[in-house]
C-alpha cells in the first residue's frame, strides 16, 4: 500500500503533535494535588498509562508517516526497475 505525499506529512504532523502535547500534560498531572498521596495515586496512574499509550502510538503513526514520505520520494517504482536479489 502506497500512501500520498499529502497523508504521509499529517502522519508525521500527527506524531509531532503527539509528542508535543502528551509529555507537557503529564508534567501538568505530575504536578496536581490529586496525583500523589503516599505515593501514585488512581488519578495519576490512569493518566500515566493514557499518556505511555497514546506515545507509543503517535510514535507508531509519525514512524509510518516518515516511511510513507521516504518511499515517496524515490521516484521509481519496484514495477518500473525490480531488484535483483541473489
């Protein structure tokens, strides 16, 4: 499956973002009075694992967009010349 020029910078854009907002708002958590208590509390550990998971998957999605673009920009298909493997 081949992706567009054009999808494959939002993915990236989408993983950019990911990794511009998650980490600020879990600094944001860290600091709230609801987060510790003895220790990690419910609050903090569900958002933890939102923020772990929603990296990993705008990590998954901007590593997709990067492939995307690069295989884009190659300009010759596998069609036009294959590969000669031994």
């Amino acid at each position: 499956m081949t992706l567009s020029k054009r999808a494959s910078w939002f993915l990236i854009a989408v993983g950019v973002w990911t990794w511009a907002i998650w980490p600020n708002f879990l600094r944001n958590i860290w600091k709230d009075d609801r987060s510790w208590d003895d220790g990690p509390t419910g609050f903090f550990t569900v958002h933890l694992v939102l923020t772990v998971v929603s990296l990993v998957i705008g990590t998954v999605v901007g590593w997709l967009g990067i492939r995307a673009a690069r295989a884009g920009r190659s300009g010759v298909s596998e069609k036009a010349a294959p590969l000669n493997r031994v």
